[in-house]
C-alpha cells in the first residue's frame, strides 16, 4: 500500500480516468470472438456436428466474459488508490 506521500504525488485522478478508457475497449473483444464461433458453428453445421461443437462455443463465451470482467477489474485498483487518496486528503484537512 502506498503512503500517504506517495498518494499525493501520485496523479491518481488523471491514472483513473485513463484505465477507464483503456478498459473500455474491453468490450470490443467481443466482436472478433463472435466472429470466430459464427464461423465454427457454421462449418460445423455444414458436417452435421452443430450439437457436438455448442459446449465448446459456450466455453468460448463463458472465457470471454471472464477475461472482459478482469479488465474492468483493474479499474478497481485506480479507484482504490484514489479513494485513499481523497480519505487521507480529507483527514488532512479535518
């Protein structure tokens, strides 16, 4: 955990507001996965093996999901530290 001086060097405001928008792209992972499982599922369709390749698309969707939820996750430790930030700021002033 930092101290309160490196808190207050740090520009926590500005390092949240950037894994903001950097996380936010997360959600674009989505299309090029989409992709790939429409194509699986197509071709698989086409030998007859649709029924045996849905568990595994599922699997495709489920992973995708968790890597999304982990990227937004990291905004946390930002908005953590500047949580501290602002509580050891207003300690501080009080």
């Amino acid at each position: 955990m930092k101290t309160k001086q490196e808190l207050e060097d740090l520009d926590i405001e500005n390092a949240f507001s950037q894994s903001q928008k950097i996380t936010h792209d997360a959600k674009y992972l989505e299309y090029p996965v989409v992709e790939l499982q429409v194509k699986l599922s197509n071709l698989a369709e086409d030998v007859g093996l649709q029924k045996e390749i849905e568990y595994y698309l599922d699997q495709i969707t489920e992973a995708l999901h968790k890597l999304q939820s982990a990227c937004f996750q990291c905004d946390e430790v930002f908005e953590e530290a500047l949580i501290r930030k602002e509580e050891l700021e207003e300690m501080s002033n009080g």
